[in-house]
C-alpha cells in the first residue's frame, strides 16, 4: 500500500525518544523548552507554544483572544473540522468563505466583499481563521489590512504549513496574524506522533497561551495574590485545560525540526515530478507554488470520474484521499446557505482528489502512483 502520507523517521530520531525514557522527567521538563525553541528559531518569532495537538492550539488561541458566544470566527469551507470547531467550543458561531478558485485558499475577494456586507449589518467577524491549504500560504498582507480596517483578530491555520514561505518570511513569524498554529500528527510535515505547536509575536497572547494549556495554573509569584501561602503555592487564574505536550513528543519533535528543510525539498521535488509526470493527461493540476509546503498534492477530476478512479487506485494499493468535503456539508456544521454562498468550493470538491506525496516516496513508488492513474483514466 502506498499511502497518501507517512512520516520519515531516522535512528537519530528514535535515540531522541528513547534518551527520554532513561530520564525521570516524562512531561514538562527540558525538552518541551528544546522543541519550542527549534520552532521559534526557525520561523524567526520570539514565542512558540507546545500542545497537545493543533486542535487544542486553534481552540486555545481563540479562547486566548476572547472568542465568546455572540460572536463568529470565518474561516475557509476547504479544511479540516478542527479550524471551525476551535471557535464552536467558545460558544462563537462560524461562517465560511469562499476559496479562491486558483490558490484553493480563502479568497480575499470574497472576504473583503463579505465584510462589506457585514460591516453594514453589524455582523463583523472578531476572528478570521486563514487556512494555508496543501501548504500553500495565503495572502496575508491583505487579510491583515482588512483585519486593520475591519478590527478583527487572525488566526493562521498552518497545519499543512510547516516549511513554507509566506511574502518573504516562515510561515509561522506571525508577522500578519496574532498566533500561528502548526500540527505535529503523523501525516503532516514533521510529526510528534499528535502535537501542535503555537507561535506569536505578542508577549502577552504567548504568557495566556502558557496559562490556559496547563490548567489556567500560575506559579508566577507576582501573580499568586491571595493564593500566596508559602512556597509550594500555585494560582489558578482561568479555567484552562491539560494541552500539554509530553517530553516524549517534544524531543521527538525538536529531532524532525532539524530536517524540516531536507522534508520540504523532498516534497518540492515530488511536486515538480508529479507537474511533469501528468501534463496531458485529463485533470487539472495545483497551482505551481515554490513557497509551498507541498503538504498535499491535490489534482481535480471530473467529476463523474472521480470515484471510479478512487475505486482502481484503491484496488492498486493507492491510497488516494480527498481533502476536503466542504465543512457546511457536515451534519454538525450543516449551513443550507453556505453552500449557494461557496461556487468555487463546491467546484473544487466535486473533483479533488489527493494523490500520495510525503519525504519517504520514492521516485519508483511515485511512477507507479502515475501509472495507476493514467490505467484508472483510460
Ligand atoms: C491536521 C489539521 C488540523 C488538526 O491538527 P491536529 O494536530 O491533528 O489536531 C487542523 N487544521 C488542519 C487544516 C489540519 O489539516
């Protein structure tokens, strides 16, 4: 089975995991500090918070920003449950917007189109949720500038983004966003096993990021007040959660930091391979993007022949996925206008298909991922 993702692993990798083991300290020791600093270095940000998961990232960063029940959190229809569920678990509602028909990223145009229109309803949303989908960086510039002028919050969804390039920084220096949130689970670009990481450039969101992931505990003397009582006291200043990353996780991941690089060239030239392995054949090809993580490489079908070629390619021990059914077609997060309001979305769905694309494919596995398709399309 050629799978759609994997992670790559080495022996220094599981020297990493296993040096942990020998130690007392299983969670909250130094290699939690290790990893966020190998993050924080590499995107060129002075924070980087380690979580549990980026679930547990996006919902704490909105949570940290003041997402309350009244309010709404935009986000694109073409990602994973996670980036609307972040604001669901405030209370706050979600509205999607629809993608860019090119990028497959949220499209600016309807954004600044829909703000117009709430703006002028007073239905502002106070967070905006960019998704950088497949690993490709949406235009943050812009959507800054609109978030100036329409007073809203940024939230990046950099599951798919670790190792991009966005307008000339990381991914993840968070210089046109409050916080950037990264995953660490298996498929993606470099894995902790299930892990996320926070990264921002305000002091202040970073310290309440630190609260809320460990149970809105304080050892901070300046912050004890009445719970000072003696040297072993701590505070609890808000309800937070048990986000935290184990020590395990983080060395593992403070491991892959080190060869980010070397994954990304790997999938950037898969990418190029794949571009020239099905020019001419009946599909529409990504977007060439040399600033993308290349998390995902997602063709489009017809979409009468979508299926069938799921079906061959699956036969064939190809693990074909498609990414993603747009989120207002769930039960839970059903929205009956959403769909008429996304053309480009449902467009896009109706065809996607992702094909196998991680840093251990190899060059004869990738061929026979292409024969499979050019047999599945005849
Ligand atoms: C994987 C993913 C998440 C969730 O990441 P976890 O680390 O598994 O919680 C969020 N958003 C997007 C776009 C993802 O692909």
């Amino acid at each position: 089975m050629i799978r759609y993702a994997q992670p790559l692993l080495d022996d220094s990798d599981i020297a990493a995991v296993a040096a942990v083991l020998r130690t007392p300290d299983l969670t909250q020791g130094e290699a939690i500090g290790r990893f966020e600093r190998s993050v924080a270095d590499y995107c060129g940000v002075p924070h980087a918070i380690a979580v549990g998961s980026a679930t547990a990232g996006l919902h704490l960063a909105c949570l940290a920003l003041g997402l309350q029940p009244g309010q709404r959190l935009w986000t694109t229809p073409i990602t994973f449950v996670a980036t609307a569920n972040a604001a669901r678990h405030c209370g706050a509602g979600v509205d999607f917007i629809d993608i860019d028909r090119h990028t497959r990223n949220l499209s600016v145009d309807a954004l600044a189109a829909r703000l117009e229109v709430a703006a002028r309803e007073d239905r502002l949303p106070a967070i905006v949720a960019p998704v950088h989908f497949a690993g490709a960086p949406c235009a943050m510039a812009a959507i800054a500038a609109l978030a100036q002028r329409y007073r809203f919050r940024i939230v990046e969804d950099a599951a798919h983004a670790l190792g991009a390039r966005s307008e000339g920084a990381p991914v993840g220096a968070a210089r046109h966003a409050d916080c950037c949130v990264f995953s660490f689970h298996a498929v993606k670009i470099a894995t902790t096993g299930e892990g996320g990481v926070v990264t921002t450039r305000d002091d202040a969101l970073a310290a309440r990021l630190r609260l809320l992931r460990s149970h809105g505990i304080s050892r901070d003397p300046a912050l004890l007040g009445e719970a000072h009582d003696g040297p072993w006291s701590y505070a609890q200043l808000a309800l937070g959660f048990n986000s935290r990353m184990t020590e395990l996780q983080a060395a593992l991941g403070a491991s892959q930091m080190r060869r980010v690089d070397a994954f990304v060239a790997r999938r950037r030239a898969l990418a190029a391979r794949y571009d020239a392995l099905l020019a001419g054949l009946p599909l529409r090809r990504p977007p060439a993007n040399g600033d993308s993580a290349w998390h995902l490489y997602v063709i489009e079908l017809a979409a009468d022949a979508r299926l069938a070629v799921y079906e061959r390619m699956h036969a064939h021990g190809i693990g074909v996925n498609v990414h993603y059914m747009p989120l207002y077609r769930h039960p839970y997060h059903r929205d009956a206008g959403a769909a008429a309001a996304c053309p480009a979305a449902e467009t896009y769905y109706a065809g996607a298909l992702s094909l196998p694309l991680h840093a251990a494919l190899s060059d004869a596995e990738q061929d026979a991922v292409v024969a499979a398709l050019r047999a599945a399309l005849a």
